[in-house]
C-alpha cells in the first residue's frame, strides 16, 4: 500500500510505564494504511491490549505520539472515538436486555436520528447473524453470539476504524470462522481499517494483510505473513517418539539438524527449523534409527509466524507469555 496516503494510525515511539514493574508498552512504531488489516501479534502480557487502550484514548500514553484517524490520541481525544470503533476483551453488555435492546441504547448514545435507530439496529443485527435471537436476553447468548453482538454495537456509528482486541478468544472454530469472514467484509466491502489483536498464529494468518510481532512490549518483526515466514527459509521438521519418555532423547538427535536454533517442545513432539532444507529429513530419519527411536509421527512444515516469533525472540509463541496482558485500573482516561 502506497505510503503517501495519509495513515489511518500512525504510532511513533509509543510508550506505556506503569507505577510498577517494565514498560507495558516500550517505544514502539507503527503505521496502519485505511482500509487495511493490521494484525497484532504476541503472547499474553506482551502489550497487545494496553497497545490497544492507548490508541482508543482510553489509556494515557506515557511518552510518544499515535495519530488515530488523522487526530492525536492525547489531544484529540473526543475527535478519534468520532471516527472509531472497538470491541475490547470484556464486552460490555447486560445480560438482562435484549440484543434490539441494546441496539436501542447504542444508536440513541451515538445521537443517530430516532427514524433511523431501528433500521440500523435492525441491518446490523442481520449482518452478523443475530436476527433470530434478537429478542432474546443477552445472558442466555453463548460465547460466540456475545462477540458477534458486540462487535455490531461498535459499528453502529460507521467507523472509519476498528479495534477488535482478541475478539476469538474461547470461541469454537464454527464462531471463529464466522467473525474471521465478517471482519473480511468490513475490510474489502466497506473499506473499514480493521486493527486485530490476537494470540491466534492462524488468525493473524489468514486475516491480516501485515502483521506486526510484540513481545515484551517491544515490535519485533513487521511484514506480510507472507515475507515474515519466507524470511525464516528452512522448513522444520517435528517428530513425536511413540514412547513419550524418549521426547529428551529425540531433542539430542535432532540438534545437529537445527538450524541456528536448538529443538524446542511442541505438543507431544519436538520441532527444529532444518540447516539444509528437505534434504535432511531422510538424515533424520536415519539418525533416529540409529538411536532406536520409535516415531509415531513425523512431518515436514513449512515455515509459519510461529517460527518467526522463534527466530526473532528465541521460543515459541505458544510457550511465551503467562500473564495476562491488562493496564491497571487506577490508571486515568484521557477526556
């Protein structure tokens, strides 16, 4: 996308100290064009919703600038949530109203004309598959259901631009699948910016047309999937020994193999990036016989963000991060 369109974020230096412990947030920058989707990637606790927050204007920045719709988020405040929409971790909604209900008090607080506040309840309803449960309370609504009505709530203004902050998270692969091919059409049919946090290495896969990696508050790769994964080169091999015990004994078999990087647990198995490509995986196979070693599965994979998380911070993405990443509550919101 052409970079002399003005961006629809733009994020220099951006940086969040809380009173205690690192930086939330530690210099970051980052440009999103209108009309894209821009996939935040990373574990728990390393920014993604802080990040989120700040460009929301509903956490102070401590130092940097982030431009939000053409508006400065510390200044603009009030001139950004114009122009915006947001579907955070933690919807919002009351479980003893109706999703109409609801639709109701969101176009009224929005100050759309009382004419038009049913129909576009109503068309938003439809849009993302609740008509049949409309008048049903929100309380007996499933996982699913919730992240589909919140995410309608937050276009209900038309926003030039769409914060969804780990909208998949707990969803079954049918409620997944469903979000994933709205979140196209906003993006293709309406031309909405669409800014994806998420710990999913498949969404960020399919969904994003650039991904930017955070770990430990700090962006460590930035690119298409595409480039990202063809930057890591060598496929990985990853063999899961029919005797669980002998997981240690795979990692010293397969070590000489690796890449530049030592053979690391996944799932049951135990994965390394290969030095010589499909080359050697016959080798593998012969060292694993050498040393006795019973596979039940071995397969060759193609490079993924997975890998690239590995390359750039030295372990999986499924491995990082325990915490949940939250910004205290003491903290103030900008008017």
């Amino acid at each position: 996308m052409s970079e002399s369109r003005e961006a629809a974020i733009e994020v220099q230096g951006l940086v969040k100290q809380f009173k205690k412990g690192p930086r939330a947030v530690d210099g970051i920058d980052l440009r999103v064009q209108p009309g894209e989707i821009y996939g935040f990637l990373g574990p728990n606790g390393a920014g993604k919703s802080t990040t989120v927050l700040m460009l929301t204007t509903l956490l102070p920045p401590t130092e940097g600038s982030a431009r939000v719709a053409g508006y400065e988020v510390s200044q603009d405040g009030a001139r950004v949530r114009e122009h915006i929409g947001a579907a955070l971790q933690e919807a919002a909604l009351d479980p003893f109203l109706t999703a109409r209900e609801h639709m109701r008090l969101q176009t009224a607080m929005h100050g759309l004309p009382k004419a038009e506040r049913k129909r576009r309840g109503d068309d938003l309803i439809e849009r993302v598959g609740l008509a049949d449960a409309a008048d049903r309370k929100v309380g007996g609504y499933s996982g699913g259901m919730r992240r589909r009505l919140d995410l309608a709530l937050a276009l209900v203004h038309g926003p030039r631009i769409l914060f969804l902050d780990e909208p998949t998270t707990g969803l079954d692969i049918q409620s997944r699948t469903a979000l994933w091919e709205e979140v196209e059409r906003l993006s293709s049919e309406d031309g909405v910016t669409v800014f994806l946090t998420t710990q999913y290495l498949e969404e960020a896969d399919a969904l994003a047309d650039r991904v930017g990696i955070i770990d430990d508050g700090k962006i460590v790769a930035e690119g298409t999937p595409a480039v990202l994964k063809a930057e890591i080169g060598q496929p990985s091999v990853e063999a899961i020994p029919a005797d669980p015990r002998r997981c240690e004994d795979v990692t010293r078999v397969l070590a000489p193999f690796g890449d530049g990087e030592q053979p690391h647990r996944v799932g049951d198995g135990i994965a390394v990036r290969l030095n010589g490509g499909d080359s050697t995986l016959a080798d593998v196979v012969r060292a694993l016989d050498r040393e006795d070693i019973e596979v039940a599965h071995l397969q060759l994979h193609a490079p993924s963000l997975d890998d690239v998380f590995l390359a750039k911070t030295g372990r999986t993405l499924e491995g990082a991060g325990e915490t949940e990443d939250e910004a205290p509550a003491a903290e103030s919101t900008p008017a």
